[in-house]
C-alpha cells in the first residue's frame, strides 16, 4: 500500500482533516494528512505522492507554501495541487510547482483518479 500525503493548513479545521481522512483512498494508496509547513524530505522516505490541498491556505502562503512542498518531495514524487481557482489564474512560476492541479470545482473523484494515475506510473 502506497502512502500518499494530504497536506493542508497548519491548524485547519479537524472535520477537513476527517474529510480528506475519509474521501481520499484509492487503487493501492491511502492518506496521511499532514500540516503543509511539517512536510520535509526527511519525513517523505516511502511516500509516492502529494496533495496540496489548499483551499483554506492563506493567500500569501500558497506560492511559499508549494514551493516548499515541491523543494521538499523532490524531482521522483508527484504534487496535485487542489486549488480556489482555475490553475491557469496562477503565475507561471507558482504553476511550475506541481505536476498537476485542479482548481475550484473538481470532485473527490477527478483527485483520486490523477493519484491512481500518479501510483499506477501513467502520470
């Protein structure tokens, strides 16, 4: 079993944190939510992906926030960023960040099959 990190604002509400718990799970992976700012290299040794998850992330913690995720999962593990707005309405430079994304809209089910697609090596 896959394990794929969930990462969402520092001190978020917990029923986010059941919800994630509880919506994300797929083909061989399962979820660990983590805050965005306790996610590092040292801590990611058998992840296979990440989901930035940043609907409640404040403004000027997004572009920071992912880039630190990204710095932090390296060139090998995948980052899906689930975000307010339509990815194309980031700079270019904010967008390079992640493999994929998803802005405000998508279902449980669109993320969970582009981390099947990240486990199963398609993406």
């Amino acid at each position: 079993m896959e394990t794929v990190v969930l990462c969402v604002a520092p001190g978020g509400a917990q029923d986010v944190v059941y919800f994630l718990e509880q919506q994300f799970h797929g083909r061989g992976w399962a979820p660990l939510v983590l805050p965005a700012t306790e996610v590092v290299a040292e801590n990611l040794k058998g992840v296979l992906a990440l989901v930035a998850y940043t609907a409640d992330w404040p403004a000027d913690k997004l572009e920071p926030w992912l880039a630190a995720l990204r710095a932090a999962a390296g060139p090998r593990k995948r980052l899906l960023a689930l975000l307010p707005r339509a990815p194309h309405m980031y700079p270019s430079a904010t967008q390079a960040l992640w493999n994929v994304a998803l802005g405000g809209g998508y279902s449980t089910a669109d993320a969970t099959s582009i981390i099947d697609d990240f486990v199963a090596g398609r993406a």
